[in-house]
C-alpha cells in the first residue's frame, strides 16, 4: 500500500505553546524540562519503585510463584505490559545495570522453556496451570503464543539495548545476547511456517467487507505486530556484530530465507492493514491520520457494544441463585439493538503495542534492510508513527488540556468494550465503560510519542501534575479514571500502574 503522509502541520505546534501555561503552573520551563529528562525527578521516582519492590515482585510473585512454579505463562505477558517502558527509558538514558538487572530476570524465565520435539523443533513455554488456561479454553498444556511473543518482545528490546549501547558488552550480556538471539530464531521459525505465511497472505488481501461474521480469522491482530517488533529488534542484534557469528552463523541458509520471507510477509500484512485518512473536522484539521484494521472489528464479540456511549451499565452481575456465590450476567441492552460502528478496529489497551513496534521499526531500520534484504517501500517510516500520534490527538483525546481523556478504541469510538466476556474461565464481566481505557494512555507508552506531537508530551506532564498533587478539585476526577496514578503514601505501597506511566516522561525530546 502506498500512501502520502503530510508533513504535522503548525498548527500541533502552535497548540503546544498556548497550553504550556495551563500545564506548568507552579514552576519555570526550564525546571520542568530538567525534571523529566535523563537524570532527572521523574526518573528517580522510577529507580525508587523498581528497588523499593517492583523488581523483587516481578521476580518473587510473577517468574517464582506464577511461572515457575505454577506453570502459569502469562506472567510472561504481563511481565512484559509492566516492565517495557522502563526498559525503553533505561535504554534511552543509557542505564546499562539496570538493562543487566532486567536480563537476569529475563533469564529466569528462559529456564522455564520446554524442548520441542522432531514434528514441532524449537523450544517454547507451555501453560500447565493458573487461573486462564484449563481444558475448555484449549489452553492448557498449550505454547500460548500470545504470552511469548509477547514477552520475546521485551525481551528482544533488552538484548537489543545491549548490544547496541556503544560500549563494548560484558561476558554476561554477551551471553544473554547469544541465548537471546537463539531463542528468538527458534521461535520465529516455528511461527513462520509455510502454512502459516500461506494463511498471512490470504489475510493480506482482504477487505473490512470480507468479515462477515465475528470470527478473527481476517484479523491483523498483536501476534503479528509482536514479530515484526521481534524481527526489528533481532535484525539489530546481528548488525551490531555482538555474538554474530554465533547467533546468525549457525543458521542454514535455507532458514535464512525462511526468516526473510516471514519478516517480508508481516510487513505486507501490517502494511495493508494501515489506513491514512484525512477529516478536516477533526481537532488537528487537515492531517494524516493513521489506523490499524479499521472496519475489521466491527462484528467481533468484544466490540459489538462499540456504539453504546451510555454510562448505563449494558449488563450486570447478578447472583446465579439467592445465597449462592455464582453471578451470572443480566443483559440490560441487548447487543442487537447497539448501532454498529462500521470503522471499529483496536482499542487503545491492545494498540499499545503499536508504541514498542513504530520505535523498534524507526531504531532498526537499516539493520531490517542489510540483515532480511528488505526495501525502503517495505518499511514504514517515522511518518507513519506521526499519523498514529495524530489520532492519539485528533480523535482519541476529549480535546480538555486540564482534565485529559481518552476514549476506548482507536477510531475514536467510545462505547463499551468486552462486555459479559470471560475468555471460557467462568469469570463474570460486565464490562469496560466509556473513558474506561484512558489509563492506557500514560500506562500504554504513548507519550513517548510526544517527540512527533508535542501536545502528547504536555498531556503526559498534566497528568504527572494531577497525579502527583492533592488538588482536592483534581482528586476526585483521579479517583474516577486514573486511580492507579496516584503517587503511593508510603512509597513501600506497590504502584506497578504508575511504575510504568512514569518511564514514558522521561528523556523525550520535545518538537519546537
């Protein structure tokens, strides 16, 4: 797909400086820039949480008691959602230890790793208990793909941040880097299989108006964007020749190409599923913005209350018999008589990830095209992120500079997501309410996108001033939607929601 992307217009620029005020009302420029660059308050109150109690749960309650103990992979996954953009700021302050630090937890997690066998080669993490994978989700006993892919992911970014950090590495993170780069290879042949990029590019060519019904078959969802960000981040592993020859030597020509046409086949899959629109109503006026599988959604399960704006709960729990413990769910609306949103595709929790890839594309970018031989067609370049960070802003925010909100999907609808869901586990879920995913803005990473919408950064900042205040005004709107924000009295206080907004502030260059 080739589209044109318009350079961000003044106007971004403009609303920048006239909400500045608004933002930094206690304290000098100057002051607040140094607060949030490398160095830093903001990063201190990071390397506070992490050493306070961040990294020992991380080790003790998610790889001990969860993964290697109850064989339960997705800490795996949430491992990942709690500890990438840490590592993302470690990485652009150059914090090599605590780079290490995270490695060796990382590390831990590779002794859980299962041999494959002759028909499926490669080793893999298999779900053996917990609370989501049993016997009628076809969980249990499975690789679960998502929870891997998912931490290979952060575990990519680590090895990657490593070897590229323009000193020379130490045994240690030459050794992390080797087994690293080997278990990404495994993985990623085992995934790219014939019958799975067959399956790509049959998806590759369809349109919105091909789903027919709500199966996700057509869909592009996070398994793909993962690779891809695990092929960047991989490519950038080999360029830098730390443990090259041992990592890429050893593999056979024949996989090479194997490698080469899977990478190839997930960007023509990303690539047709990009969208680029112009809406000169919107908030930023007549700029590129940018959406993923847009009209794709529209009849899945979990969306089909997408047009359902009310604060009016669609269903409730309710108890299954009186004195019993059970709920089921009681419909107040039913989903038939929800308008559909024809333009529905991710919500802003899921398209997070788009954050980790658009950085890990723009990082790795040569080193993609001389390791897997791609082309600058093939590759999205800095634009495309700045067309995502323009919906960030036209569309997705509420448009209030003081009380900041974001709605639920990324086409800018916000209506009800996942309702009366339980995944086959027997949970009862009511659901998520409009505005119920904002956090996932200073949660998700998206203010690193500042550096292509300053407005972004300056939200950030705003919602860093509400969080970390006792405005009597502002604390009841925290309460409401960003709860798990707020600064922790005592700091012994666990806060893995704030650990992972704060990291997003720091070391980010401002356009001017």
């Amino acid at each position: 797909m080739k589209t044109s992307l318009h350079v961000l217009c003044l106007y971004c620029a403009m609303t920048a400086v006239a909400f500045i005020s608004l933002i930094l009302i206690n304290e000098p420029a100057a002051a607040a820039d140094a607060n949030f660059a490398c160095g830093g308050s903001v990063e201190a109150e990071v390397w506070e949480a992490w050493d306070g109690n961040v990294r020992d749960y991380l080790r003790q309650n998610q790889l001990d008691a969860r993964l290697l103990k109850q064989g339960d992979v997705y800490a795996l996954y949430d491992i990942q959602t709690y500890a990438h953009n840490m590592v993302s700021m470690a990485s652009r302050c150059k914090r090599i230890n605590r780079l290490k630090e995270v490695a060796g937890l990382i590390r831990i997690a590779y002794d859980a790793l299962e041999p494959g066998n002759q028909s499926s080669p490669g080793r893999r993490w298999v779900c053996r208990g917990g609370s989501i994978c049993n016997d009628k989700n076809r969980l249990l006993n499975q690789e679960v793909m998502l929870d891997s892919v998912q931490f290979l992911g952060l575990a990519a970014r680590v090895a990657n941040a490593l070897a590229t950090s323009g000193r020379k590495p130490d045994e240690e993170e030459k050794a992390f880097i080797q087994d690293t780069g080997q278990i990404l290879i495994e993985h990623l042949l085992r995934w790219g299989s014939d019958s799975a990029i067959s399956s790509m590019r049959q998806a590759t060519g369809a349109k919105p108006e091909d789903v027919t019904d709500g199966s996700s078959k057509l869909f592009f969802t996070d398994k793909p964007l993962w690779m891809i960000t695990i092929y960047a981040e991989f490519a950038g592993i080999i360029q830098s020749g730390v443990s090259k020859d041992v990592i890429w030597g050893s593999v056979s020509k024949e996989d090479k190409m194997y490698m080469q046409k899977h990478c190839s086949a997930l960007l023509e899959f990303f690539s047709s599923r990009i969208s680029i629109r112009h809406d000169p109503k919107s908030r930023l006026r007549d700029v590129a913005l940018a959406d993923i599988d847009r009209g794709f959604w529209r009849l899945y399960y979990d969306n089909r209350y997408a047009g359902y704006e009310s604060d009016q709960k669609p269903a409730v729990c309710v108890l299954s018999e009186p004195g019993k413990s059970k709920k089921v769910i009681k419909y107040n609306v039913m989903s038939e008589k929800v308008q559909k949103r024809d333009d529905t595709g991710w919500d802003i929790s899921h398209a997070r990830r788009l954050v980790h890839a658009m950085d890990a594309l723009e990082r790795n970018r040569v080193a993609m095209k001389n390791v897997f031989s791609l082309t600058d067609v093939q590759l999205s370049s800095s634009e495309l992120a700045k067309a995502f960070a323009n919906t960030l802003v036209a569309v997705i925010w509420n448009g209030d500079m003081e009380y900041p909100l974001f709605s639920n999907y990324f086409s800018g609808a916000n209506g009800w997501f996942r309702v009366a869901y339980d995944n086959k586990t027997g949970q009862c879920r009511e659901g998520t309410r409009p505005f119920g995913m904002t956090v996932s803005f200073p949660t998700g990473g998206y203010i690193t996108w500042a550096r292509y919408n300053p407005t972004i950064g300056l939200l950030g900042q705003r919602l860093y001033e509400l969080t970390s205040s006792d405005d009597g005004k502002a604390n009841p709107f925290i309460v409401k939607y960003y709860k798990g924000l707020k600064k922790s009295v005592p700091v012994q206080n666990i806060n893995l929601a704030r650990f992972m907004f704060l990291p997003s502030l720091v070391g980010i260059p401002n356009e001017k």
